[in-house]
C-alpha cells in the first residue's frame, strides 16, 4: 500500500529554520514526481516545491531562496530544508507523490512565531 509519512514539523521563531522530511513506501519512488504543499486556515492549499523524476526543482515564487527541496532515492525520501522561516510559511505541510496517481501525506505543522 502507496503511503507517505511527514515528520520535522514545529514551532519556531521568525528567521528560524525546520527541515521537514518524507518517507514513502508502496511507490516506485525514482520514477515519482515528488512535493511539498502547504494549507494555511482558510486558505487554499499551495504547491511549495517540486522535485521530478530527472531532478529538476520547482518551487512558488515565495519560498525561493529560502527553502531547497532535495531527494533521497535510495532512501525514499524527500526533505524540504526551510530557511528565515516568516510568519506567513505557517501552515500544515503535506508531502506529495504522483507515480500514475497522487497520492498524500496526513502531513505535518509548521508555526513561525514573530
């Protein structure tokens, strides 16, 4: 069965930084498009940074610069390193995969206190 598993999430000061990671299983994780996307209360849920299969990294314009998306496919996992962490990165964090299907992470926490 297809699942992926967020940890790394927390509370942490404006300027900060958090890595947050995700192991997949049940996936042909080299052959995948993996992610990381973001939901804030009240809002829409936004793609924050893409690593595709040939190792190319996408990531919203808001982010750029501050966080670095890389992938481990050996391990099966994907890491999301964020730097000078703002208030405005708070939300719940989930971990994406599309190999075929999507599939989702329950995903993780991220509050940046002022």
């Amino acid at each position: 069965q297809a699942q992926l598993v967020e940890s790394g999430g927390g509370l942490v000061q404006a300027g900060g930084s958090l890595r947050l990671s995700c192991a997949a299983s049940g996936i042909n994780f080299s052959r995948a498009t993996m992610g990381w996307y973001r939901q804030a209360p009240g809002k829409a849920r936004e793609m924050v940074a893409i690593s595709s299969s040939a190792g190319g990294a996408y990531y919203v314009d808001s982010v750029e610069g501050r966080f670095t998306i890389t992938r481990d496919n050996a391990e099966s996992t994907v890491n999301l390193q964020m730097n000078n962490l703002q208030r405005e990165d708070t939300a719940a964090y989930l971990c994406w995969s599309q190999e075929g299907e999507e599939i989702w992470g329950r995903g993780t926490q991220v509050t940046v206190s002022s």
